[in-house]
C-alpha cells in the first residue's frame, strides 16, 4: 500500500546557495541559477533504510542549513512492482527515492530509474571517494552503461556472541578470522541443555542471506533461468546444514534467531548484519568478531546491502533532487552516520575510526572485527529475488527437518519453482 505524507517535521523550505570548489577535499562544485521555491517528492520504500530520526538528522536538517529552499514532501511506499504500478496509475510522480542496492530491479524495470552521469559530471561528485564495490555493484543493476543511484550507507556483517554462555560452560570466546567450520566447531561446546533452558550454539540469517558470501544470485538476468540448482548453492546448503546437525542446534529462521540471542538470551553465537539497535537496549555481556567466512570464498562477509538514493526518469527538478543527494554524501553527513554506527560510503580512514563514537555501548568492544571481512560482490538483482528468496528460505527448510529431502533434490525443486515464476511474467 502506498501512502503519502507531508510530516511537519519533515517539510521544510530550502533556499539554494553557491558552493566553491576545493581541490583538496574534493567538494562538490555547486551554482543553481534558479532558486525558486520547489516541493520534492521523497519516495521511502520501508524496511528501515532510513528512519525517521535519520531521514532528520541526514537529509532534512543538513539541507537546511545549505539550501533552504525545498519542501520535501515524504512518500512512504513499499519497494516492489505491484506497489510501484499502484503509485504510477494514481498519478503520482517521484523525485527522490530510497532502496536496498538489492530491491532496485523494479525500480529498474518499471523505468522510474534514470542514469545521473550528468549530474555527476556537472557538480563534479569525486566517485573514486566512495566504496569502489559500491559503485560497480550499482553499474551492474543498471546494466553496467550507467548509475542509477548512488550508495550513501552500507549494512555490514559480524558474528555476535553471548559472554555469559561461554563463560558458564568455560569455553574461549570466538575468535576473528573464523570459517564456518571453526565457527560449527566452536558451537558443538555451547550447545547445551543446562538448568532447564536449552542453549544453542550458532545461527545467523536465513540461508538465502548467507548465500550472499559465495556471490551467487537467484535468476541470471541476461537468461532469465535460475542459477540455485548448482555448486555454490550446494556448498552454502552443505555448510547451514552443518550447523543445524549439531546435536540440539534446532533450525530456527532469522527472525526467531534474533529473538533467541537478544531476548531469551540462549543463543550463544549469531552470524548477522547490523544489529546495534538490538545491543542499545540489551542488558547482555556481549561481544564481535569477524563473521565466519568460507573457504571457498576466504575474507568474504555477506554481500553489502548498500542504500541508496537516486532521481526518477520523470523527476522535473533534477539539479535539485541532485542537491539533496549531495548533501547526503557530504563529509559531515557521511561521519554523522559512521559515529552513529553505519558503515559510511566514503572510503577514507577517518570514517572507519569514527565508527560508533556516539554509541557509549560500543566502548571496549572488538568494532574493527567490523571491517576484517570485505563485502561479497551481490549479483545483478532481479525483479524475482524477493519471491525466490522465500522459495529458498523453504526449500533449505525441507532440508533440515527429520526425514527431509536430501539438498539436490530440494535444490531442483526450488530451481524449477523459481523458473514457473519467471515464465508467469514473461
């Protein structure tokens, strides 16, 4: 359901100045010859990309302060096809919008996306600033000729542990630098039932998410089959399966294995992304290492979940569309949201060691595990990776239950459900 808003703390006029150039920082050049007063319409896809709070203190106020002269009038709407039809055929038109690097193919498909080459050019926006991965991760979704968006956050990856669990059973903590097999290893000596509370040793994200580390995708875009009946896919089932033949190690999906380490507090190690929000309101004796890696793949974490922002090909206000992003992209901005605990866009040393300074809860944790892992490369989405996603999450389910399917089999069959759903659409 899409649904409009206009909050009073989120509307704003903004009037445009003139920026200088710096060569040595490498500040975006600005000079807007027509200041007149423009609404822009925001487009938010929920799922947490940005919050409220964050959608004030990135965009809205830093605007502000530069150029205040935009209203920006929010869109709350959800990043699928059938939302975006919906929103197209009541008439209304975006200016911005927000997603997931991996929740662009409609936007792609639909043709809301337009390529901002030139206005990257124009206002001179130093690419070889910003997370390289980023940048040719956004050129693959758009087809490889141009970028759509552009990234201004990254998710990251880190193995979360219970230090109470550990210490109760008297086993060393989790080190960096892990594989999964040491991490299966290390879980084997906390899964346990004790004092009438059955303790389990590992999870993490559902298994499709962990797939992510081998680089592998759903669909191939330029074929339009289905790419899980195949090695890699088989490797990452081999390896989840491990985890969940640990004796009392019950399968539990992502959702019930947050609730198991942040709740009910029996989970002794979690393999997950960005969990912060989750530890400011935890009383646990917690700590992070390196996510565990495969072999296969070494160094790799969970492919980056990138946010970002882009303008829509129908957008009448591209220079000041342009602007916001900018400005989202600032280096002000940029350390606002690595000392809040996201991983900045912009590569340079001083954000990494800012990370997390605004979080008194991080003080005397093991925050450069965060970046011992590089991000996996994400396959090219699709406009059939959410649907395939719950196809996968249900077939490695049929796995793991007693008596279930051996992994080519259910492999196949998640291939040949996902292939009925790409034959539905063409």
């Amino acid at each position: 359901m899409v649904k409009q808003l206009i909050l009073p703390s989120l509307v704003f006029l903004f009037i445009f100045i003139a920026g200088c150039s710096d060569a040595t920082n490498n500040q975006v050049v600005t000079k807007v010859d027509n200041t007149d007063p423009v609404t822009l319409k925001f487009g938010l896809a929920k799922g947490g990309w940005l919050t409220d709070e964050e959608l004030i203190e990135y965009v809205v106020d830093p605007v502000k302060k530069k150029y205040p002269y935009i209203t920006i009038e929010r869109v709350v709407m959800e990043p699928d096809e059938a939302s975006l039809e919906k929103l197209l055929a009541q008439g209304e038109h975006l200016d911005l919008y927000v997603t997931s690097v991996n929740r662009m193919g409609p936007f792609i498909t639909m043709g809301l996306a337009a390529g901002m080459d030139d206005l990257i050019k124009k206002y001179k926006v130093a690419l070889n600033r910003m997370d390289s991965l980023s940048i040719s991760m956004m050129k693959r979704s758009s087809g490889g000729e141009f970028l759509s968006a552009l990234p201004y956050n990254s998710n990251f990856s880190v193995l979360y542990y219970n230090k109470d669990i550990f210490d109760r059973f008297g086993v060393p903590y989790p080190k960096d630098g892990m594989t999964w097999d040491d991490a299966i290893q290390v879980a084997r000596k906390v899964t346990r039932s004790d004092g009438g509370i059955n303790y389990l040793g590992l999870t993490g994200h559902d298994v499709w998410r962990t797939a992510s580390q081998m680089e592998v995708g759903f669909v191939d875009p330029k074929t339009n089959k289905a790419l899980v009946n195949s090695d890699p896919w088989k490797t990452v089932f081999e390896t989840y399966k491990k985890v969940f033949s640990i004796p009392g190690n019950e399968y539990v999906k992502s959702n019930q294995a947050v609730n198991a380490f942040f709740k009910d507090k029996r989970l002794a190690m979690f393999a997950g992304a960005n969990q912060l929000r989750n530890l400011q309101e935890t009383e646990m004796n917690w700590d992070i290492v390196s996510y565990p890696t495969y072999k296969e793949n070494p160094g790799k974490g969970l492919a980056a979940a990138y946010h970002v922002i882009g303008i829509t090909a129908d957008s009448k206000h591209r220079d000041a569309a342009f602007q916001v992003i900018t400005t989202l992209l600032s280096d002000e901005v940029q350390l606002d949201i690595s000392r809040n605990g996201t991983i900045s866009i912009l590569n340079e040393d001083k954000f990494k060691k800012q990370f997390g300074e605004n979080l008194p809860y991080l003080k005397g944790k093991n925050v450069e595990a965060i970046f011992k892992t590089v991000p996996a490369n994400r396959f090219p989405p699709t406009d059939f990776d959410v649907k395939s996603q719950s196809i996968i999450t249900d077939a490695f389910g049929e796995v793991v239950k007693p008596g279930g399917l051996d992994i080519n089999t259910a492999l196949r069959k998640a291939e040949e459900e996902i292939n009925a759903i790409v034959q539905q659409k063409q």
